[in-house]
C-alpha cells in the first residue's frame, strides 16, 4: 500500500518550508503555499538559484500572520495582506501583474540579502494559469516554479542516496507531499491518482536545477545531487526528481491517507 508520509507549504518561494499534519487544497495548490515571493529591481523572481542563503530563511504562520526569521532577526506580515502597491513581477516567462509589494518586509530581505529586493504577495484576484499545452484553462498555479503540487518518493531518494557519499534528506526537493510504498521512481509514470479522497492528474516528471545542491542546513551549495541525478535518473536529458500535479477536486489530504494510482490508460 502507498501511503502519505509527508505534507509541506513553502508560503515564501525558495525560503524554508513548513510541515503540516493535513493539507487544504485551494484553488491554486495546498492553502498558503507559494503565495509570496521576492523579487529582485527588475521585478524577477529571487530563489536559492540566486542566492543559496535563502534555505535559512524561516516561516511559521502564526495565527494570521506570517513570521520571517534570518539571522536571529525576525519580522510579522499579514498571511493574507489586502493593502500595499500593486506591480508586475516574473516567474521564468510568466509576466504575473497584480502581486502586492510589502515595502517594510521588503526593507528587511533587502538588507538581510544585500541587495534591492521586494516582498510581494499573489492576492486571490490574480490568476496564473498552469501552462495550458499540459492543463486546463481552470488550472492555477501560485509563485511555485510551474505547477501547484510536487510529490516525490521516499524509494527514489533512497535510490539516488545509494550514489551520494553523503545522503541527502527529502528537504533538497521542497516536495508538497511525499509517499512511501512506491518502487523507486515509479511516480514517473503515474497519470491518474487519488491522495485520500481528493483525484490529482499527474502532468510532468520534475526536471531538477542547482537549489538539489544546497544544503538547507547550512545555506550553502556544493555539487552532488544534482550529478547523481543526471547520472542515474533522467528523462529528456534531464535530471528527474519527483511528479507534478494539478488536482481534480477540492478537500482535505492527511498524513497517513492512502494513495491509490489508477492504471495507464
């Protein structure tokens, strides 16, 4: 039997997640995930791409309020912010209008990070549409790279472990939700699954960048991961990790919920 053993948000794109017992599906991924972002001058989105540092970079939702702790200083933003300065930002291609910019939040990643960057937030007006060659037109994505959920497999990190001197945790892949019972990379091939009793589409194998090789310990990035991968497991020429999905129903996903995967068509 494949079961549920993992459940994260990361309500700030590319800074440290948040475990949770239980999942709500919004309309666009799990409840808070991926709803702020930084970006930088241009209005570019800001990761641990660009600086690995982002990995200490903490969240906690407290109530209705969103604490950011680095480098023992710590600051509180509305979970759900309704006022502030509207702009354009960009995700890879996706010009996204509408983001909310927080100038005191902003202040203080800037300073923390040594560099002019602004907090925004995707308030529920705006629509970011998953790419439509692979979803449908109803389909939405928060800041996330591309699409709502990522699961991933506790058999392909113990598989790719098996080539890393030093193993690795599932942290490097910042996964939504994470299964066990599966073989090894099996999630590859998944189209059609039931998590709980909320129906998901499987719509791409996770190609993989250089955030595998941070260590989100220490905020530092050196190669490995990310050399296994293409070495062992890749599809296309390029390094996989993990499957994304859209759902195909609303409710609540738990810890320990089964996961049924629906035979190929």
């Amino acid at each position: 039997m494949i079961t549920i053993t993992g459940i994260f948000i990361y309500p700030l794109k590319s800074a440290r997640g948040i475990a949770l017992p239980e999942a709500h599906l919004s309309d666009r991924g799990i409840q808070h995930d991926r709803r702020f972002l930084l970006v930088d001058a241009s209005g570019r989105f800001f990761t641990q791409r660009d600086d690995p540092r982002m990995a200490l970079l903490h969240t906690a939702i407290v109530s209705d309020t969103l604490l950011l702790s680095f480098a023992s200083k710590q600051l509180e933003v509305p979970l759900t912010p309704s006022a502030g300065d509207t702009r354009n930002v960009r995700v890879f291609s996706d010009e996204i209008a509408g983001a909310l910019e927080l100038p005191l939040a902003s202040e203080f990643l800037g300073a923390a990070f040594g560099k002019e960057l602004s907090l925004v937030y995707m308030p529920d007006g705006v629509r970011r549409q998953v790419d439509p060659t692979r979803a449908g037109p109803d389909d939405l994505v928060g800041f996330a790279d591309g699409f709502p959920f990522l699961l991933t497999n506790e058999s392909s990190l113990n598989a790719l472990n098996v080539h890393l001197s030093d193993p690795v945790t599932m942290r490097r892949f910042r996964p939504n939700f994470v299964i066990e019972g599966a073989d090894a990379y099996a999630e590859d091939h998944f189209t059609r699954l039931t998590l709980g009793s909320v129906p998901f589409l499987a719509l791409k194998p996770c190609s993989r960048c250089v955030i595998v090789d941070t260590d989100p310990e220490l905020g530092v990035r050196a190669p490995g991961p990310l050399a296994a991968l293409a070495h062992t497991h890749t599809i296309g020429k390029r390094a996989i990790f993990g499957q994304n999905l859209v759902a195909r129903g609303t409710g609540v996903v738990r810890m320990g919920d089964e996961v049924v995967v629906s035979p190929r068509d």
